[in-house]
C-alpha cells in the first residue's frame, strides 16, 4: 500500500459505494478492488467461524490454494491477535515477530508489512482485514483510518452473507434460557423483555442506514447539530433533577444529579467529538462515524480491567446513542409494557432515568458493575437489578417473558410454563409479605422474648437518607462516604462535602450516625486515582492507609465532618485499621481537627472498623482507646479465608456462619462487653435474616444493614425465642466443630420455629 494522493480514499470509497449499491459485492470483488485501489500487495480477509476460528474466505496476492483452509485460531498470529484484542496491528516486520504464525500454504514469506484492521459489526468482530506489503514500512495514520473505513462497509457485507445462519440460530430462540449474574440491586420482576443492542436506542438499528457519505461537508453539519441538540437534552435532563430540589420530581431522585454532573462533563469532553469528527472525514457518514468510535470504545472496555474507567468508557457508549438518537431525530421511543425488564450490555445513567421514566419495572446487563453509575441509579430507584448476564441479549426476542430474580442473582428467559406458575405465586406471595413487613415498620426490632436488637442502616448517598423513614432504621450505622465521590466521579471540596454531611446530619434527626472516613482504593478508584500497579491492590495502598500517608485528603474530610456536626455530636470510624498504631495516628489527626474547630461537637465519638485480622491482637489496646468498633465482616471475611469477596468462585466457599468465624466473633462480643466498648457489625451477612439471628445469639445488639434488610430482620427477630436460640446454637457450635459451615443446622431450627429466612 503506497502513499496516496488524497483523493484515492475517496475514490474507492466511491467505488464500494457503487458496488454495494449494485449488489455486486462479494468477497473476492472486495479484496480485488481494494488491493487495486490501495496498491497494495495483498488484500485478505478473515471470517471468524463457530469455535473461535479465523478462516482465510478471500485474498488477493495470497495462493488461492490457501483461500477456504488457511485457520488461526482467535489469538493466534498476528490475525488472531488482532481479532482477539479488536486492536489495529500496524507492523513493519512481521517475519521477526514473535507472535508471527507461519502458514506455508499462503505463500505469506515474501511480505514484510502488514496491517490488519479488525472487522466489527454492533460491537461484535466478525473477522479481520489485512493488508501486506514487501516492502518494510509502517502504515501511515491515513492509512489505518481508510481500511478501517472499509473494514465497516465489509462488516456489513459479512452480516448479510451470514443472514441465512442467523436465520437458523433464530430457532434456538423459542427455548427457556437461564442466566446467571451479581444481584446489583435485590427484587423479582416478571414481564416481557425489551434487548437493547449496543447503540440500539429510542428505535433505532443495530447499524447504521447508510455507511459512506455522498457530501462530507453535509454530514459534518448534521454531526454539529446532532452534538448541539444532545447536549442540550442533557443540560435539560439536569435542569429537571435540579427542580427537584431536596426530593423527587416524577421519578428523577436528586443523588444522581451528582452523576448527571458528572456525564455532562464527559459529554463536553473535546477528545470522543474530535474522534467522531475524525470518522467524518474519513468518509463516513455521521452514524457511521458514531457507531465506529463506539464500537471502538466497547472494545476498549473489554480490555480495561478498572472498574471506574470501565464506568467511564460506558458512559461514553451511552452518550454515543444519545448523539445517534439525534442524528435520526429523535424518532418514537418504543412503548414500554407494563413489568418491562431491559435487557442491554451496558447502560448509562442518563439512559437509565430515560427507561425508568417509561416505567420499567427492572433490568439485566450483560456487564455492569455494583458501583457503576447504572447501578447506584438503579439502587436509588430501587428497580431490581442483575449485572453479568452473559449472551442475554442476543437470546432475547422484544416481547418475550422474562423472570428477573435478581434475589436469586438469575434471569429467565422464556420460563417454562411450572416456572412461571412458581414464581408468579412468589410474586403474589412477596407482595402480601411486604405488606406484613409494613407494619413492622413503626416498631423497634424486638425479638419475641423481649430483647431489643438496635437495627441501622448502611448508606452513601443523600437519596438513600429517605431509608430511614422508610424502614423505620433506628440510625446510620455505616455512612460510606466515598460513594458520594464516587458517584461524581471526584473528591468533594470541604464545602460540599460539610453540605452533604449536614444534611445526613439533619435527616437523622438525633438519631446516631457513624460516618466512615474514605475507603477508596482496591475496587473502588477515582478516575484521577495515583495507579498503584499493585498485583493484589485489595491488600494494597488503600483506604486509611491512602489516608495516614497523604494525609491532607483526610484532614480535609474530618473538618468538614466537624463543620457539618456544627456543635452536635459526632461519630467517625475508620476503615481498614490494622494495627493500634494506625488508629492512634487516625484518631490524632481527627483530635488536630477537632482543636481548630469554631463549634466543636457536643459529644465526639472515634470508632474503628474491625476487618483486618491481626487488629484482633491488639484488640486489648483497641478497646481501652476506641468509643466503639464496627465490624466488616465483607472485608473480614475475605482477609480471614483468604477469599476475595469480589470473585463469583468464592462466594459460597467460606461462610460467616462458620466455626472459625463464629468462635471470633463471639470472643470480640464478649470482650467488647467487659471493656464496656459499643460493638457493632456492619457487613452484608447482618441484613440476612439467618446471619443475624444468628448474630443476636452471640451478643451482637446493634447491627447496621442495607436497607432492604431492616424490614425482613425485624420480622425474624419478631418470631425469634433468643433465649431457645442460644442454647441451640451452643450445642450446634459443640458438634459441628469440624463442619466448613453451620448454615444448614441453624437454618434447620428457624424453619421449625415457623422463622421466615
Ligand atoms: C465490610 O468490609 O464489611 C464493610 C462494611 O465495608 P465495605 O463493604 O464498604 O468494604
Ligand atoms: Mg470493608
């Protein structure tokens, strides 16, 4: 491929336009016409097949023995890389590459360039396009931009020769499909399905109308109109969520406001419009352009293994429909059934208010993580929820039923007939459940023998203070107050960050509060965070050790903790304290605040989180120091068996209703007591029902949860004989020495006891 003058894209952009109007493209035509027009020495193309195989389909300069039996598999060679990673291989030398893979048959040796661009189509890759050259050059920018170009009208190609195999996966469709996943958000919703592809938004198609323009200058006009009247949408969508003010207005929560802050600057962001103007003129027409840089970025998502540029980048998808649905003029969004579950891969905040709007009544993504913008909305909104479900998407047909049981971490896709009968008397069941649960709302949570277990809440966001009345919380046993930061993308300033904790304050209303200092680091990263190339960044520079190091970040925190508290009484802990040391320094710099404060708190109160182990040892010093401990058993757990809590495998492995664990929570209750130190316990296992039954039995009388758990608690506890439990438990504790997990026995006891778990 020489360099051309600049008129030679065009012109065979011209060409492929002509050809594919006449209907006379195929492949061999295609690999002919672009080695001409490129001057190239070799034009190929690779289709990928079932198995996960690269199969050469066309080539001109190759020996056409190789043409129909020349395989890579995905990954293999320079081909297979390219298909594998979805990224452009732009090389001089092949022949010395290490990843080069030799295929005599092709007759391949004589070329030392090559470049090959991945062919992709609604974010899948159907094959890879290569060139190659004997002569050792790397490919110019232009270049890489025209055959990537090209690469779209041949993905377009491919998927119409490929229809007549869709047609037959087409059948596969009518059978239940089951799909697992992370439960973001708990809740059961049975309707019918409404897939998104991956830019299919308010009606429009998995690709774009038309691939190449007729007048550039005319697409970019169109482009610069469809960029004004999407960021003005956005600017309106904001405008609404800020009406709102301290509330809701139709279904818009005011949290996620600070998310929508967040997307605008993105939308603003100079760096994807340039790239999107870039495809322009390249050729493209403006969805063209729009659906290859989202492609792009879908790819690149695939290989980010942060969760927050993840979350970035899939804002970026979002915004990309937002500017398609311009670009086609907004058309009629597709009515939304009554129960509607949307199924999508990935979904934005913005989008997500849309869908909600439309009254949804939950969702399943095929990525998606539990701190990503989509899912706080979805937490905020309270629409049921499963990340992770894998092949959901293209499995669906619009309007067929679907159970999401996001309690159940599944999504069925047409459920057979006894599954549908089950779940919709669980259904009828849940609803009469919940309105059982209501009336427990107004009481303590007492159990029947008359002991009192303080029930809080575990919350980040100020939509969520609506909880407290809601569940009928005692307080906020656990304030994580990186989420807010989190959910903006960026460290408050100590103006807004004294706003947000006054207004915690305020909705408490007197009621306790232990806000936890920042516990970013590990899963949960700014965009701007330092990169610590940590192999294992759980066990890592996190957290109060982020704090103690860079303690500017910290000190500002705690002034503005004090501001807020403004003279009332204040509780703070911090996370992820591993030795004594670390708290002595935490709780100094708190008491350095605190001595510069105009109105200090009337009482203030310094906690520790207990999540690490070896505290355990130190834990004498611990109680004589701290006013109360809080314990992580997410954290807890993880550092006790060695287990990550974020990998799906060790979810069921190690319980928190386990010898091991059981024996040292009940030395912490009993110590703590002596010591007169208050104790609490924070992690998910107290919103379960059995775990905290379980918890009470061991001394524990506070536990802060979700705020799905407050309700189905206290009616466990209502039903709960705590002194029978103790007894049982001893003996359970006694025999089952040698067991992994006492679930089951525990559980056992409570069915009998009419408890429902
Ligand atoms: C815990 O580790 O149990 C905990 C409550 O903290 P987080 O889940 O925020 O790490
Ligand atoms: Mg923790």
């Amino acid at each position: 491929m020489a360099a051309r003058a600049p008129s030679a894209p065009r012109r065979l952009l011209a060409r492929l336009r002509e050809m594919m109007a006449r209907g006379t493209a195929s492949l061999p035509a295609f690999v002919h016409l672009l080695a001409g027009e490129l001057v190239s020495e070799v034009c190929s193309i690779y289709v990928l097949r079932p198995g996960e195989v690269l199969l050469l389909v066309a080539s001109e300069g190759l020996n056409p023995e190789a043409v129909g039996h020349t395989r890579l598999r995905l990954g293999e060679g320079l081909i297979g890389l390219c298909a594998a990673t979805a990224t452009v291989q732009n090389l001089p030398d092949v022949q010395n590459h290490p990843a080069f893979a030799y295929r005599p048959e092709t007759g391949e040796d004589r070329y030392a360039s090559l470049l090959a661009v991945p062919v992709r189509r609604a974010a899948r890759i159907l094959g890879v396009l290569a060139v190659q050259n004997r002569t050792p050059r790397l490919f110019t920018e232009d270049e890489v931009e025209v055959l990537e170009t090209v690469a779209m009208v041949l993905a377009e190609l491919l998927a119409a020769e490929a229809g007549a195999e869709a047609a037959e996966s087409r059948l596969d469709r009518r059978l239940a499909a089951r799909f697992g996943g992370a439960a973001l958000v708990p809740g059961l919703a049975i309707g019918p399905v409404l897939p998104l592809g991956p830019l299919w938004r308010h009606g429009g198609d998995a690709s774009p109308p038309r691939l190449l323009a007729d007048d550039p200058e005319v697409e970019r006009a169109r482009l610069a109109a469809a960029m004004g009247s999407m960021q003005a949408g956005i600017d309106e969508l904001i405008a609404g969520a800020a009406l709102s003010g301290a509330g809701l207005t139709e279904g818009v929560p005011d949290a996620p406001r600070e998310v929508l802050e967040a997307y605008r600057l993105i939308a603003t962001d100079a760096g994807w419009m340039r790239r999107v103007q870039e495809a322009v003129r390249s050729g493209l027409t403006a969805e063209a352009a729009v659906h290859r840089v989202a492609g792009e970025l879908h790819e690149g998502m695939r290989r980010v293994a942060d969760p927050y540029l993840r979350e970035r980048m899939a804002d970026l998808e979002d915004l990309a429909g937002r500017l398609l649905a311009a670009l086609q003029g907004d058309r009629a969004p597709p009515t939304v059934l009554p129960g509607t579950i949307l199924l999508a891969r990935r979904l934005g905040p913005a989008e997500l208010l849309d869908w909600q709007a439309r009254g949804i009544a939950g969702l399943a993504l095929e990525e998606g993580s539990a701190h990503g913008h989509a899912a706080i909305i979805a937490r905020a909104l309270g629409l049921p929820m499963l990340a992770g479900a894998r092949g959901a998407v293209d499995a669906a047909q619009p309007g067929d039923l679907a159970i999401l049981d996001a309690d159940e971490a599944q999504l069925i896709l047409r459920p057979e007939p006894e599954a549908r009968a089950a779940y919709a008397r669980a259904s009828v069941a849940r609803s009469a459940q919940a309105a059982r649960w209501e009336v427990l709302r107004e009481r303590p949570a007492t159990t029947r023998d008359g002991s009192h277990i303080q029930l809080l809440l575990n919350i980040g966001l100020p939509v969520e203070l609506a909880q407290l009345e809601a569940t009928g919380a005692e307080g906020i046993g656990l304030f994580r107050t990186e989420i807010a930061m989190l959910a903006r993308g960026a460290v408050l300033d100590v103006d807004e960050q004294t706003t947000l904790y006054a207004r915690v304050l305020d909705a408490a209303a007197g009621r306790p509060v232990a806000f936890r200092t920042l516990d970013l680091g590990g899963d949960k990263l700014l965009p701007d965070a330092e990169a610590t190339g940590e192999a294992n960044p759980a066990m890592g520079w996190r957290s109060l050790r982020v704090g103690l190091d860079r303690p500017a970040v910290l000190r500002r925190q705690l002034r503005a903790l004090l501001r807020a508290a403004d003279g009332r009484a204040l509780a703070v802990m911090f996370p992820m304290v591993a030795t004594i040391a670390e708290f002595r320094a935490a709780r100094a710099l708190l008491q350095a605040e605190a001595a510069q404060c105009t109105r200090p708190p009337a009482r203030l109160r310094v906690g520790a989180m207990l999540e690490v182990p070896a505290l355990l040892w130190q834990l004498d010093a611990l109680l004589a120091e701290a006013d109360f401990i809080s314990v992580g058993t997410n954290d807890l757990l993880q550092f006790l068996f060695a287990a990550d809590r974020g990998s799906p495998r060790m979810a069921q492995r190690y319980d928190v209703l386990s010898p091991p664990m059981l024996d040292l929570l009940d030395e912490l209750v009993r110590r703590a007591a002596a010591a007169g130190v208050a104790l609490s316990l924070c992690g998910e296992a107290a919103g379960h029902p059995l775990e905290a039954l379980t918890l009470a039995a061991l001394g524990f009388t506070s536990l802060s949860m979700s705020a799905g758990g407050i309700l189905p608690v206290k009616a466990a506890f209502a039903a709960l004989d705590l002194a029978a439990l103790r007894t049982v438990l001893a003996t359970i504790r006694r025999t089952g020495r040698d067991e992994p997990s006492l679930r089951e026995p525990i559980a056992a006891w409570a069915r009998e006891q009419g408890i429902s778990l």
